[in-house]
C-alpha cells in the first residue's frame, strides 16, 4: 500500500529538491509541485514528491496517530519507500 505521509524539511537543496526527516530518515524529494516551503514546516510526500504544505500541529497529530496504529513511516534503509529513484 501505498500511503502519502507527513515529513519535516531539514533542508533545501536549491534545485527543486529537499532533504526531509521522515520518521528519522533523511532522504531527498521533488519539491516541483510547492512553491515557499521552509526548513522546519512540514509538507505531505507520496512518491518522493512533496504534495502540499501541512500545518506543524496536524502534521504532528497525524504522525502520532499513524504510530499509535501500528502503521510505521519509514525505517532506515527503506529510504525508497519515500523516494523511489525518481531523479
């Protein structure tokens, strides 16, 4: 399944990329799709592209709920599972 998921920006690449921290991965996504986000703000990513901005307190409540689910982000070393090789 796949599953569009909350992630913090750590830092912005200037090429239309980021690294973001998703569930204490780092990994690098598209940022074409959003215009004015910033380091520290969340956004939703489904397939290694950030969709939309998301407000830090949803982001947060989501993330939690997710986790008290069961249903876990990312692990390390599943970095795909968020970026799945698109350049």
């Amino acid at each position: 399944m796949c599953l569009a998921v909350p992630v913090r920006v750590v830092s912005l690449l200037g090429d239309g990329r980021a690294v973001v921290d998703a569930g204490g991965v780092h990994t690098e996504i598209s940022m074409a799709l959003v215009q004015g986000i910033q380091p520290g703000e969340y956004v939703i990513v489904h397939v290694g592209f950030a969709l939309a901005r998301l407000d830090p307190v949803e982001a947060e409540r989501t993330l939690r709920i997710l986790a008290e689910g069961g249903v876990r982000t990312v692990e390390k070393g599943e970095e795909d599972a968020i970026h799945p090789g698109i350049p």
